[in-house]
C-alpha cells in the first residue's frame, strides 16, 4: 500500500524555493511516525511523512528505500497485506487440534504435504497457541521459500505462515521442511511468552529485539545471545547486520545467513539442531547446536519431528555444519 501511496505522491510534488535551488517536496500520509522509513521526516501537523531534496536526487533515494523493502529484509513481524493475500494459491485458517480449513483457494496435493509438514513440526498445543494461517503463494517478491509474521486474524499473538509454493517445486521438499523449521524457530522464539512488546528499548535489560519486543529473562533467545551474542553486541552494538564479521568467523556460525543477526543465528541453529546427529562439538556454530539440548521440551519436538520425518530431515546435508552454506 505504501509503495502505491509513494507512486501517487511522485505526481503530487509541491515545490519551494529556497535561493536559486528548487527543493521538491514529497509526502505521504500516514497515522504515525513510526510509517516514516529512511530520510523521511514526520509532519505531526499535517499528518504525513516527507522528505526534501532535489527532484533527482528525491526520487532516486525514495526509490531505493522502497526496493529494499522485500519479503526478506522484513522482520518476521511483518504483516501480509491484502493485495499478497488475493494472490494467494491457498489461505487456511489453523484452528484448533490443528484443523485446517481452505478460507480461499483450490487445495491440490502439494498444498497437502506443507500442511501435513507444518502439523509435525508444531506440536499440537503450540498451533493452537499461535498459529493463525496458513498462506501459500505462487512465489514471494524475493523468492524466499517462506516466512513468518504476526497475524491480524485470528486469535491475539498468533502467527501467520507463508510459503512460496515455487520454492518448493524449484528447490525440493527436503529444502521446504528445513525452511519450514527455521521459520517456525522464529515463532518458538518470539511468541508472547518469549519476548515483552511493552518494554521499550532503552528500558530493556535484555536482548531487544527490535521488532517484537525486549527478550525474557530465560526466553531460549536471551540466553542463546547471553552465550553467543553478547560480546559480539558489545563490540557492534548498532550493526544492521554482521556479514563482514562472518567472513573472518565462519566456524561460529552454521552457515553465512545466520550471521544477519542474533534472530536469524537462533533460527538457523536450531533447523540444523533438528537435522544433524548429536555429536560431541568444538566450533563455536557446533555449540549453537547443543545448545538446544539443554531444554528436554526442544530434544522431544526434534525427536517427535525427526522420526516423523525421516527421509526429508535424517540429512547429510549437516554431518559437518561448515559444509552447508
């Protein structure tokens, strides 16, 4: 909606002249300041987000903001917006005793399978806790082969699930499942009872997530960052993401991605947790792995999903996790 709104506004300039330089003016309504993305500054008066610049250098700068906003450089609280949602191949709503039912769409048999994947890899009690939809696209704008977001439908605190039906035909079902279980680590790790919305920043004592809020004491993620992160954070504590720190540091992560940051880091340990064998490790990315074998709850959801799931996650795609990239 906003990209349509910044479309309309490049026809709706309103000029000043400052000296002999124009300075062209280009504004969006919004209900808030926190609508305002990169440069843009907040009218409270008039109610809209704006920013000044030379026409060129304007619209050249708006342009840029706004193609980076792809599906995957959202946070995993974003929403899908109605326009994704008339796109959909299919939407079903996840109630309860895991009960799927087609609110739009035609079902065929691969929209069955990510069903039945999604049912065993989230216990029972956690998808009626959280889960609200079910969404499956022909394809994201980025094609990333799923993410999650906090829900408007549904119960409150619940989570929707999207998945690009493309990546699971181009990229195969073993793919799809290990996605499915990064992507359901986010929402294991960043449900209501995990992290605090009404903490602000500056009043968090722990890992603030940004996004979804200031990390519980023993939430899984605070104490994955208070082991892994929290020198790293130190050092950095503003980064937009720590790429440039896994080149030089690759053995302390699973593979690169997980290095976008502490979210994503948790994310991908605990996917490579559920495929690869227990073992006695010594890399730091190795450790990542046992960590999750400190909480028995963790060790029988990879057991229930590993012995339901044998021939997509039993992989060898992580006997060495330096191996995956």
């Amino acid at each position: 909606m906003k990209l349509l709104i910044f479309i309309i506004s490049l026809f709706l300039l309103v000029t000043y002249t400052y000296s002999e330089d124009e300075i062209y003016v280009i504004e969006t309504e919004v209900d808030g300041p926190d609508e305002c993305i990169g440069e843009e500054l907040y009218d409270a008066k008039e109610g809209v987000c704006y920013i000044e610049a030379k026409l060129d250098n304007a619209v050249a700068a708006l342009q840029s903001e706004y193609n980076d906003l792809s599906i995957s450089k959202l946070d995993s609280s974003a929403t899908p917006n109605d326009t994704l949602l008339k796109d959909a191949e299919a939407i079903y709503t996840i109630d309860t005793n895991e009960t799927f039912l087609l609110l739009s769409g035609v079902e065929n048999n691969e929209h069955k399978k990510v069903k039945k994947w999604l049912k065993i890899i989230s216990p029972n009690d956690f998808s009626n806790n959280y889960l609200s939809r079910l969404i499956l696209m022909p394809s994201n704008s980025d094609n990333s082969a799923a993410y999650v977001g906090m829900s408007d439908y549904g119960k409150s605190g619940s989570w929707d699930v999207i998945v690009n039906m493309t990546s699971l035909r181009e990229d195969g079902e073993k793919e799809m499942v290990f996605t499915l279980i990064h992507e359901y680590a986010h929402i294991l790790t960043l449900n209501y009872t995990q992290v605090n919305e009404n903490i602000s920043p500056e009043n968090c004592t722990t890992y603030d997530t940004i996004s979804e809020g200031c990390t519980e004491e023993n939430s899984y993620l605070n104490q994955f960052v208070q082991k892994f992160w929290k020198e790293l954070l130190r050092k950095k504590p503003n980064a937009e993401n720590y790429y440039d720190y896994y080149d030089s540091h690759s053995s302390e992560f699973v593979r690169d991605y997980a290095a976008t940051n502490a979210v994503e880091d948790i994310a991908e340990s605990f996917a490579y947790f559920v495929f690869a064998k227990k073992g006695t490790y010594t890399t730091i990315a190795e450790q990542k792995i046992n960590f999750f074998y400190n909480y028995p709850e963790l060790v029988e959801m990879r057991k229930n999903i590993r012995n339901s799931l044998k021939e997509l996650v039993k992989a060898e795609i992580l006997t060495n996790p330096q191996e995956q990239n």
